[in-house]
C-alpha cells in the first residue's frame, strides 16, 4: 500500500471518514506542535450520527490515540505530538466547531 502525504503532516495509508480529512487538515494547519495524523482502520458503528466528534481515548509512545465518529463509523486517528490531553482536547474542539 501506497503512503500518500498531504501537507506532509497527515499520512494516508486509509480512506478517511466523510467530514474528518477537512477536520484534520484544519487540526494540522492551524497547530504547529501536531508533528503528524495518522488515520487507522474504519469500523462500521450505529452511534456515529451527526456531525464529526473526535475523542481521545489513551496516550501513546509519542502522542495520542482518537477515535473519530461520523456517518456511521468510527476511524481510530493516531495523533503524533506533545500537547497533553487537555491542551489536545481544546484544540480539536475548535476545529470541530469550525466546521
């Protein structure tokens, strides 16, 4: 499988969720401490209706893990940065709302 950069920060190895890709890109662009996104597997769920929420669910090696809900699914999104979860947490509330 191909690895696809776009603005060198957001890695597709996947397809990504509908609503989600321009969440993330506004998510990258407008925070300079995200070092990279990387969207893992999409699942099909019954509770991810609405607009996109994305939640953080456990902090990794050199991040974060989330899980994004939207049109029926959920997508795991493996956030490469330094913030903690609070700081994460305010900034992806932002970009959802700007969406």
């Amino acid at each position: 499988m191909k690895l696809r950069k776009v603005q060198g920060k957001l890695k597709i190895e996947h397809s990504i969720i509908d609503g989600v890709r321009d969440l993330l890109e506004d998510l990258l662009t407008s925070n300079p401490e995200i070092r990279s996104v990387i969207p893992g597997v999409i699942r099909p769920v019954r509770d991810a209706k609405g607009d996109v929420k994305v939640r953080i669910t456990v902090q990794t090696t050199n991040g974060w893990k989330c899980i994004a809900l939207s049109a029926g699914a959920r997508q795991e999104l493996f956030v490469s940065t330094d913030l903690s979860r609070e700081e994460l947490e305010k900034r992806l509330r932002v970009a959802e709302k700007r969406q």
